[in-house]
C-alpha cells in the first residue's frame, strides 16, 4: 500500500536484528520500494555446490532475511558484494529514491550512490557521532566502560560516520549488560530516530549540524580473532566480568571447551565470587561442580552451553 506524502526508500542493511527494527518501523510510515543487502566480510561467490545448498537452506530458516522480505513484498533486491557497487549504482539509477536509509552496512558507501536521491542517504550508527566512529561501536563502549551509550542518525558522505547529524539519542549502560541488550535498545531508538528524520525531510523543514573533524575517541574498529585485549592482571574482576558478560562472542577471552565432545560448545558467562583460588588468571577451571574463570580477587561463573551454528562451523563447515 503507497503511502501518500511519504518518501520513496531504498533500505540497505543485513541479515541482522540490527537492520530489521529499522527496517520494519520505517515501512510502516514510508515506502520501501528496494532493497540492498550488504553481504557479509570475507562473502565470496565461490563455493562449492553443497556450501551454497546449505547457504540457501539457512537462509531460508533465517528470520532477518532480506532476500525473503524483499521477496514477500514484491521489491526489487540486489546483493552488494565487494566489487558490485557498479551494479548497485545502475540498481538504484533505475530506483531513483527519494533517500537512501542505512542500518548495518559492511562496507562504505561510493559517492555515486549515496548522491544519487534528491534528499541524500542517511544511516543509524550505534553510537553519540562524534565518540565511536566505526564499524564497531558496542564492543567498544562496552570495553571502555561508557556507561551511557548513544544513537545518531545522520547523513553519509565520503569519510567513515562523518557527515551532518540530524537526530541523536543518549542511554544508560548498566554494568553486566550484553551486547545484544544495547543493540536492542539502540536499535529501537535508532528506528524512532529515522523516522522522526524522515518525516522532517518529507516535510522540507530538517534541520542538520556539521560534526567536528576529529573525534574524542579513537575509531571503534573492528578487533581481530586472536587479540588479546583484557589485563587480566591490571584491570579488577568487576570490570572484566562486564567486558566478557557484554561482548561475548566478538572478544575471544576464554579458552573454549576442550576435546572432540566440546565441539559446538561455548562459555556463558555467569556472576563473579569474591573467592580467591590462588589459581591461574584467564584460566579456566572447574571445582565443586562448577566452571569458573580464574581472577586475583575472585572467580567468574561460566556455564557450558550448545551451539547448532557453532558446531556446524566447527565441524561440518570446515570440511566443505
């Protein structure tokens, strides 16, 4: 259903909570007339036959499915690799939105796309711009222990979450709480954020104000597998605890489960003990019953659980 004096979107994101709540807020007052999704680091065309069954048949379980939604509501789609922002220009060319709307991109955007709609392309960055520029910002927030996180949407241009702010947004960060709790909660801000841009831009009465050059804090990058980022000697159990509890799988911290019957397995983490064991730091043990990781001033509670995905890519995935 066309809504009238709503603007005409093109909506760029992945298959992720974190375009999925914008996404779906702005279609109930705009109209989505396309679809980009942004394939994923590392994405390659090339794989086996079996690799893309198993690829579409996830694809097909997958809640945040782009290609599925654009399919459901009968929208033009486009899969932006790599090397397909030409294709994705000429996409959008035939397109010619009113605005281009970005939540969860894994890669920047070309000028000769982004200055294709009349009224530009904006996006919804998980943090208060200028602080935390990036493809990262939670993690860092988290680690750096901010205890209020941000939302801004704000205009795209050549530099990385530089251009003209429109709307932002501060909230609190409580100690212990997980990425996927922030995520959620900025997500949902950003998605009321948009909206608001949108209808002031519909409206011809938006107002925007130019970032500083340089930000206070350092890009929030991404951080590499084998990094070792926590002073398990330095910093105190509080703050360690919260790292962990807040950044789970993006921070590999912890030994995983050892040995061929762990396959799939991975560390919750659970509350901390002020009970000193005398026992390595950052190392994993088990007494009474009970996984714990060991610290100076005490321990931190780890339950072992399974994983479906995870024992796919450490099994089955590998071989293929």
């Amino acid at each position: 259903m066309i809504k009238t004096s709503a603007l005409n979107v093109v909506f760029i994101g992945q298959n992720s909570l974190a375009t999925f709540i914008p996404l779906g807020e702005l279609a109930k007052h705009h109209n989505i007339i396309g679809i980009i999704e942004s394939a994923p680091r590392g994405f390659t065309n090339k794989q086996s036959r079996l690799k893309k069954i198993i690829n579409n048949t996830r694809s097909i379980y997958n809640q945040y499915s782009l290609k599925r939604y654009a399919n459901t509501n009968k929208l033009p789609y486009y899969l932006l690799t790599k090397n397909g922002h030409d294709g994705m220009v000429e996409f959008l060319n035939r397109l010619r939105p009113d605005v281009i709307c970005v939540s969860s991109m894994s890669q920047l955007l070309i000028p000769e796309a982004f200055n294709i709609p009349k009224h530009g392309t904006i996006n919804v960055h998980s943090s208060f711009l200028p602080e935390y520029r990036g493809p990262n910002p939670i993690f860092w927030q988290i680690y750096n222990m901010e205890t209020q996180g941000g939302v801004t949407v704000h205009y795209i241009d050549v530099g990385e979450d530089t251009g003209d702010i429109i709307k932002q947004e501060r909230f609190p960060i409580r100690m212990g709480t997980n990425a996927e709790e922030i995520l959620l909660t900025a997500k949902n801000i950003g998605a009321k954020l948009l909206v608001e841009a949108l209808n002031e831009i519909a409206a011809g009465n938006v107002y925007r104000y130019q970032q500083p050059a340089k930000s206070p804090i350092e890009q929030a990058r991404n951080i590499k597998p084998d990094e070792h980022l926590i002073d398990w000697e330095a910093w105190g159990i509080e703050r360690i605890w919260h790292v962990l509890n807040g950044t789970r799988d993006r921070l590999i911290a912890i030994p995983a489960p050892k040995g061929i019957l762990n396959q799939g397995y991975f560390w919750e983490i659970g509350k901390y003990e002020l009970v000193c064991d005398n026992e390595e730091p950052g190392s994993v043990y088990k007494k009474d019953g009970k996984y714990f990781v060991s610290h100076k001033d005490g321990r931190i509670l780890l339950n072992k659980r399974f994983s479906v995905k995870k024992f796919v890519s450490e099994t089955i995935w590998k071989v293929l």
